[in-house]
C-alpha cells in the first residue's frame, strides 16, 4: 500500500511537472523583444548545473519561453524589413539571428531533458528495489556484508572513474557552450558592421541618385530656356 501510495505522489508530481512545461507562454511585448537577450538566459544555466527536477524544470521552462520570444522578435524584425531599401539583406540578417539564438539554447534543453531521463531511470529503478524487497519481506541493505577489500578497492576505483569521465565530460560541454557564444557573439558583431556598411552604401545610392535627379533637372531646365530664347528670337 505504502509503494502504492508513493507511485501515485510520483505520478502526479511528473504529470503537473509535464503539464507545466507543455505551457507555451506569451512573448514580450515588441518594445520588452528589443531589449531582450536570449544569451543573459542561456548563461543562468552553464553547463553541468542542473543537478535537480527543480532546475531542469526551471531551464525547460526558460527554452520555452525563449524560443517564443525569438519567434516573436523575428516576425517583428521582418515587418521591419519590408519597408527597407535593402529588403532581402536585410531578411537574411533576421533568419541568421533566429537560427543562431535557437541554436544557443538547444544544449540547455538537451542537458535538462537527459536530468530528466536520468532521474527517471533512478527512480525506477529505486521502486523496483522496494518492491523486491516487500516481496521478499526483508529489509533494503545499504551495505553489503562481509565485502572484501578488494572488492570495495575496486568499487572505489571504478567510482572515481566514473566521477574522472563525468567531469571531462563536463568541461567538454562547458568549452563546446562558450565556444558557441564566441562565435555567436562575432556573428553578431559582423551582421552589426554589415549592417553599419550596407546603410552607408544605401546613403550613397541615394545621394547618387538625388545628385542625377538634379543634374536632369538642370539639364531639361537649360534645354527649355535655349528653346524659349529661341523662341523669343524667331518672333523678334
């Protein structure tokens, strides 16, 4: 009864916690979108700090809402682009910046979502060792009896193994995530100066373009006073 009553407690917690992240919340406003940063959110979550349902829930949470916050802003970036001189330029810019942010916070819902199904797997395999043990009808033994030295020295060595690996495996994730913000970063400061060259360009092209609107202006405008003088001297 007593497993029965844990199972169904387990249960609901998963539910509720599913049912929370299944939530698709509403972005920003556009003003709140200008300012937002999906990297500020990324970094709440370097790699190998989530150890807990808590912090998995909270950084699934956080991919949700980012996601629909990049989504949003990226709409707003293309009404923004079609009025633009440089109207495909600058689409381009506004799927670049999408495609980068999605990509940064992918290893925060890839590191959450693997807590999740490891969590999972202990759990499970916690309610089959408590099941076993009330068919048994004999008590769970934290330690084994009578464990040789040898035995516990090789549980030891492969402990510290597996902590060996788990903490290169760690650092690799943590170089791989700031590597990622690198480049990110530098894309972003690339798109900036592009951006900064293009509209130095369009103004160019403006300028060029108003400078022949006047010189024809100028031009039909001398034609037509050589016409009226013309004019003037075959009536005289």
């Amino acid at each position: 009864m007593k497993l029965f009553l844990k199972m169904l407690v387990a249960g609901s917690v998963l539910l509720s916690s599913q049912f929370a992240w299944a939530q698709t919340p509403a972005p920003l406003d556009e003003t709140a979108l200008h300012f937002y940063s999906v990297q500020d959110d990324v970094a709440k979550y370097p790699a190998g700090s989530i150890q807990s349902h808590e912090a998995a829930a909270s950084a699934l949470e956080m991919v949700t809402t980012a996601r629909a916050n990049i989504e949003a802003r990226y709409k707003v970036d293309q009404r923004t682009c079609y009025p633009k001189f440089f109207t495909t330029s600058c689409l381009n810019k506004a799927t670049e910046r999408r495609r980068l942010e999605l990509l940064m916070v992918k290893p925060v819902e890839i590191e959450a979502n693997a807590y999740v199904r490891q969590a999972r797997v202990v759990e499970r395999d916690k309610r089959l060792a408590e099941k076993a043990a009330e068919n048994s009808g004999k008590p769970m033994l934290t330690e084994t009896p009578g464990e040789n030295k040898a035995a516990t020295d090789a549980k030891n060595l492969e402990s510290e193994k597996n902590s060996a690996s788990k903490e290169t495996a760690r650092k690799a994730r943590a170089d791989a995530y700031a590597d990622k913000n690198a480049k990110y970063a530098e894309k972003q400061q690339n798109l900036k100066e592009n951006e900064a060259a293009e509209e130095q360009k369009r103004a160019e092209n403006i300028k060029k373009y108003e400078e022949k609107v006047k010189a024809s202006e100028a031009r039909q405008k001398e034609i037509l006073e050589k016409k009226a003088e013309k004019e003037r001297a075959h009536s005289n």
